[in-house]
C-alpha cells in the first residue's frame, strides 16, 4: 500500500476530511489526493494562494505575518493551515509555502526552501525543509513531503 493509498484508507475508516492550502505546488497537492476514486468521501475543496492577497482573503492570513515573516515561513503556513481548516471544516489541513525557483530565493532562504503546516481541531504543526533540483522536482517533492507529513500525523491521532 503506498502513502496515498494509507491516507485515504484511515480518512474512510475514521469519517474524516482533508482540505489543503497551497502557494508553490500551484494545486499540484489537491490533484495528488484526489487522484484515487471515491476521494469526493473525504477531500471537499482545496485552496491555491499563490498571491499575498489570497492568502490574506481566503485563509484569514494576516498582513503583518506576512509583512514580517515572509509568504514562506512557520508562521505563514500555521495561518494558512488553520485558515484553510477553519473554512473548509475539515478534521485536517495541509498548507504548502515555498520558493520553487529557479529564482526567488535568498541567503536566508534559498530556492528549495519549503514551510509545511498542518493544522487539526486541536493542534498545528510546521516544518521546513530544503529540497534539491529544477522547479518541477521542488513541487514534486513537496507534495510527497506534505503526505508523509500527514500520514504521520494521522497514525499518531
């Protein structure tokens, strides 16, 4: 059984939803969990931010987490995370924020840089990491990053 397979099963067995935020993957992260049938039992909707603005307008991020933070930081992706969980009423929310490149990056955060959250009705997590590669490799990688991260989390709730 792979990690999509896994997370579907528990989502069915435990009645519960998944919605997810993403600003780098553009939608790639929706696309992957709706990628098996009967997926419309457990994922309702899904929000691509890629602008400040829709993160500020769909998600209820807010100005100053983003003034002073960064689109692609903890804080941003903790917002975006509850945001996304709160309006979509989902038992877990995914967010994805990152620089996929090839430009955008900096010293203290380089192209590859990417924040995960994931927000449930008792708690929010965030991660980074540092993924390696061309634009699409990044996107790529952090989707499957994001679905160990929720595969992880689901096995210890």
């Amino acid at each position: 059984m792979n990690i999509l397979e896994s997370i579907t099963a528990r989502l069915v067995e435990r009645g519960h939803t998944v919605t997810c935020a993403e600003s780098c993957t553009g939608g790639l992260l929706a696309a992957e969990l709706t990628k098996l049938p009967g997926s419309s039992a457990w994922f309702e909707t899904g929000f691509v931010t890629y602008s400040n603005a829709a993160k500020q307008q769909l998600l209820g991020v807010k100005a100053n987490t983003l003034d002073f933070y960064g689109a692609v930081s903890e804080e941003t992706v903790r917002e975006m995370a509850l945001g996304a969980l709160l309006t979509a009423k989902a038992d877990f929310a995914l967010s994805i924020s990152g620089i996929a490149g090839p430009t955008g990056g900096s010293d203290e955060k380089p192209v590859g840089t990417v924040w995960f959250g994931l927000a449930t009705k008792h708690r929010i997590w965030a991660k980074t990491t540092l993924f390696s590669g061309d634009r699409d490799s990044i996107r790529a990688q952090s989707v499957q990053f994001a679905l160990a991260f929720l595969d992880e989390k689901m096995a210890d709730a």
